[in-house]
C-alpha cells in the first residue's frame, strides 16, 4: 500500500517565504540604487548648469555630462521597471499564499466532516448491533418467549370471530 505524502513532507510551513523574502530583499536593493542614481542625477545637473561657458572644454563638459544624465535616465527607468516587476511578484506570491491557505482550511474542513461521518456511521452499526444483540437474548429467554406466546394468543384471539 501506497504511502500518503503529507504537507509537512514537502514544505514545513509556507512554500513562498523564500521567494517572498528574496522580492523584499530585491526591492530594497532597487531602492538603495535608485537612491545612489538620484544622487549621480544631482551631481551631472550641477555639471550641466556649470559646465557649458563658451569655450571647447565647457562644450565637451556639457556633452559629457549630458551622457552621462542620458544613461542615468535610461538606469533610472530600468531600476523602475524592475521595481515594477518585483513588486507583482510579490502580490502574485502572496495571492498564492492566500489561496494554499484556503486550500489548506477547505481540506481540514473536508477531513474533519469525513472523519464526523465515519464516527456516526460507526455509531449507528454499533447501534444496530445492540439491537440484534438484544433481539437475540430476547428469544433465547424463556420469559419473553412466553410473554411472546401470550401475545399472540391474546392476537389470535381477538382477530377470531366470536362463537
């Protein structure tokens, strides 16, 4: 016979915690980026209003530090769509999560109605039993066997036609 395979034989308790923790970790190491590219973003705008004067060094400062503002904007929107995109993990994980856990409450649900089913059929075969059990004594005993006898005389008697 087949072994049942239990819950706590695949996972202990959640299946998504690790998954959870690792979007949450994910997350906070977007915002810590995106945090280093508005600080970048700060400094290439001072470069910006500073560097153009004219001259072919301030021209090519002013090249320079818009590239640089280009790939900053471009990092910027990646970081945000990342963060966008572990953000739904996140909400998808935990909807599963909610749903295993409903799962979870409808098979104990299940179970323990089995398991109430089980006990009264058990209950009534026990009952019935007892009854047989008791039928049996009872025809076994002289005195209901002549109680039985009176009672069908007394029957018969008021089923027949006067004489």
């Amino acid at each position: 016979m087949a072994k049942k395979i239990n819950k706590s034989d695949i996972a202990e308790n959640d299946i998504f915690g690790d998954i959870r923790k690792s979007a949450e970790d994910t997350l906070s190491t977007l915002d810590a980026f995106n945090e280093e590219l508005k600080q970048t973003a700060d400094i290439v705008n001072n470069d910006l209003k500073n560097a153009f004067t004219g001259s072919a060094k301030g021209l090519n400062e002013f090249i320079n530090a818009s590239k640089k503002a280009t790939k900053l904007q471009q990092d910027a929107e990646k970081v945000d769509q990342q963060r966008l995109q572990t953000i739904k993990l996140i909400q998808q994980i935990e909807i599963q999560a909610e749903r295993q856990k409903q799962q979870k409450i409808a098979t104990e649900s299940k179970e323990i109605q089995l398991k109430q089913q089980k006990i009264r059929e058990q209950e009534k075969e026990a009952k019935a039993a007892e009854r047989l059990a008791k039928a049996a004594r009872d025809e076994e005993s002289e005195y209901k066997k002549l109680v039985k006898a009176t009672r069908d005389l007394r029957t018969n008697r008021k089923n027949s036609p006067p004489k």
